[in-house]
C-alpha cells in the first residue's frame, strides 16, 4: 500500500515544476528534446528527496551529476550555438544543489565540474570561430556569477543548518529543564506531604503517649497486686505492658521523623563513620553469615555533617541490609568514593549494597516514603527517616538497580568547602 505522507510535494517542488513549466512553453515548444530534458529535470525533482534519503551520501552525487549532465544536454537543444543558449541560466540548478548538499569545497568542486561541462561547448565553437575579447569577458562573467550563486547558497545553507542545531540543542536543554523541574515539583510535594504528615505524626504521638502511660501503670499495678494469685491475668497485665513499650517505641519513632532536625555540623571522616555503624550493625547480628566486602577509596575528602546523624543513617542501612538476607550467606557491599553530583557539586558517594532479594519494582519510587516497607513486620518509617537525614545535610539518597539481584543504597554528601 501506498504512503500518501512520502508522495507529499513541498512548496519548493512547486516552485521548481512552476518554472521549470514555464521554460517549457518558452520558445523553441515544437523541441520535443528540450521538452524531454525538461520533464526529466521535473521527474528529478519530484524524485530527488526520495532518492538522498534512499541513498544519504550517494544520492547527492547522484543528483547533482543528473542535474547538470540535463542542464548540459538542454543547453545542446535550446540554441544555434549552445555556448550562446538563452537558457544557460540552468547550470544555477546543479550548482545551487551542490551548495545545499556540501560543505564549501564540496560546492566549488562541483560548480568548476558545471562550468566546465557548460565550457565544453565552446570547443566546437573555437573550430571554426575566434573568441573575441568581449566573448571573454562574458564567459568569464558567466562562470563567476555561477560560482557566487553556489558560495552564497552554501552560506546560507550552513548557517540555516547551525541555527536549527542550536535550536534543537536549546528544545533538548528546554526539555531537560522541563524534567529537572517536574521532578523538583515532585520533591517539594512529597516534602509538603511528608511535613503535613510529621506535624500529624507529632500532635498524636504527644496525645497517645499519655493514655499509654496510664495503661502501662495500671498493667504494672495490677501485676503488682495479683502476685501470683491469678497467673492468667498477671500473664495478661506482662503481656499489656510489653505491647505498651512497643507502641511507645514506635511512636518515638514517628517523633524523631516528625522533629525538625538540630544539626551540630563538624567536619568529619566518612569512613571512620561507616565503620562505627558497621560495628554496631554486626553486634546486632553476631551469628550472620555475612561476608562484608568494602571498598573505599583513599584521600577522601571530608564532608560537613552531624556525626551522630550520619552515622544513624549508615547504620539504619547495614541493619536493612542484614535483615534482607534474613540470617543466609550472603554479602554486604560497601563502596565510598570521591565523586560529583548532578549539578557538579564535589562530594563523598557511599553505597551500602546486599545479595537480598531486593526491592519489589512496584515500591522502587516510594521507598523514602513513610509507612512503605518490603518487610513483613517493618512501619516504613527507617528510609523514610533516613531520607530526612540526607536532606537536612543537603545530600541525596537514591536506591540503584543491581542487575546481580539485591539493592543498593548510594548517599551522596557534599565535601565541606575547606578541604
């Protein structure tokens, strides 16, 4: 079937069929070879933005060569002399093709081989006649006026061509900024919702704890005074104040993440931080059979930030990385290195990777969220926490595909400005 959008004519091929309709009605009509020429200079253009697409490099060659192999040959059929045809003005159309197709070399070189074949008539000529100064003169005047027509529409070109590269590079940078901006506009509504939420989080921690209290005392007294009369119910009051710590745990955790963050800044050593939290996280999990694979890189520059803060970020991290592998042989990662981020900013790179089963794709883009977790007995609330950390030390936290299997962590924090 047919592509009617490829048989589509532009307003440049009309123009061109336009006049080349008008040379033909132009004296001599009754030369059936000029009329042939002319139709074919026609079916040429109507082909000729197929064929340079067929064929990118060989297709202009192709069509400039054809051009002014017709324009030659309509010269021959259009005159006495064809040195002295009216319509020598049609070597202008091989020659302003080569200055749309090629770069400046390209458009000479091409223009020399037209005048050349438009010259070539005037071998006959010189058989039997003498080129008078004047003859000269306009011959020469011919060549160079071809010449100047080629130059100018290689200029043009060229210039059209460099302003529609710069016009895609601003549409492309136009775009990243489009997407740079959607993606900030995402950040500042997920940081409003998450400050709605932490405000909430705190009015009703403050408000739950009180009765908490209450419950846990009374659980406590009636345990007290039943002694070991009634067991069941000294087992039920143990059982009312454990659940009582547990929410009250849960709820100094929403206070941490609803608490605005009281940053003591210091430059520090990322490693050394990395390295506390990995002890703490291994004492956590003493019997693990973890293999820690750690590479970091030397002469690391330091990072401003709040060491307690940081490290309960890296910790938060290891812990959910030993979880994952639930107690089986596995390996944890950790890499930190010199690196930039986005914006060139200089700075630390820290990834925290584990061989776990990963995280599920439908929760990749909300992991920092709160209350979205991929553990069967997690709140959601430690990368949520996490997140908050990296922010308020104007970091950046991203959680990255490991094609291998397993997730990894990589928090980029800024060098402090006096290294």
């Amino acid at each position: 079937m047919v592509d009617l959008r490829k048989l589509r004519i532009g307003w440049i091929d009309v123009l061109w069929l336009a006049f080349l309709a008008g040379l033909a009605v132009s004296p001599p009509i009754n030369e059936i070879h000029k009329q042939l020429i002319l139709a074919g200079f026609g079916t040429l253009q109507l082909l000729e933005g197929r064929l340079v697409a067929w064929q990118p490099t060989r297709g202009r060659y192709y069509t400039v060569l054809l051009k002014t192999l017709l324009a030659t040959l309509l010269l021959a059929h259009t005159g006495g002399m064809a040195i002295n045809s009216i319509y020598y003005p049609i070597i202008f159309l091989p020659v302003m093709t080569a200055g749309m197709y090629f770069n400046l070399a390209g458009t000479l070189g091409w223009t020399a081989f037209a005048s050349a074949a438009y010259c070539s008539y005037l071998l006959p000529v010189l058989q039997e006649y003498r080129l008078t100064p004047e003859g000269e003169a306009t011959l020469a005047t011919r060549i160079l006026f071809f010449f100047l027509a080629g130059i100018l529409v290689n200029r043009f070109v060229q210039q059209n061509r460099q302003q529609v590269q710069r016009f895609q590079a601003l549409s492309e940078n136009l775009a990243e900024t489009n997407r740079q901006l959607r993606e900030a506009q995402a950040e500042a509504q997920r940081a409003e919702r998450l400050a709605a939420l932490g405000q909430l989080s705190a009015g009703l921690a403050h408000e739950i704890r009180n009765p908490l209290g209450v419950i846990k005392g009374s659980a406590e007294m009636l345990a007290k005074n039943l002694g070991e009369a009634t067991p069941v119910a000294t087992e039920l009051a143990g059982y009312i104040s454990a659940e009582v710590n547990r929410l009250n745990g849960l709820i100094a955790r929403f206070l941490d993440f609803a608490r605005p963050s009281r940053l003591e800044l210091a430059r520090v050593d990322v490693p050394a931080i990395v390295e506390r939290a990995l002890e703490s996280a291994q004492a956590q999990f003493p019997n693990a059979p973890i293999e820690v694979e750690k590479r970091y890189a030397a002469n690391l520059p330091r990072v401003r930030a709040d060491e307690q803060m940081a490290e309960q970020v890296f910790l938060n991290l290891i812990v959910n990385a030993f979880q994952a592998m639930d107690g089986k042989p596995g390996k944890l990662e950790l890499e930190i290195a010199e690196t930039r981020n986005a914006t060139g900013e200089p700075g630390v790179s820290i990834a925290v990777g584990d061989t776990g089963p990963g995280v599920p794709e439908e929760l990749r883009e909300q992991i920092f969220n709160p209350f979205v977790t991929s553990k069967k007995e997690g709140v959601g609330l430690g990368l949520a926490i996490v997140a908050k950390i990296v922010d308020d030390h104007r970091g950046t936290i991203r959680l990255e595909p490991k094609p291998e299997g397993g997730a990894c962590f990589r928090v980029f924090l800024p060098a402090d400005e006096q290294n």
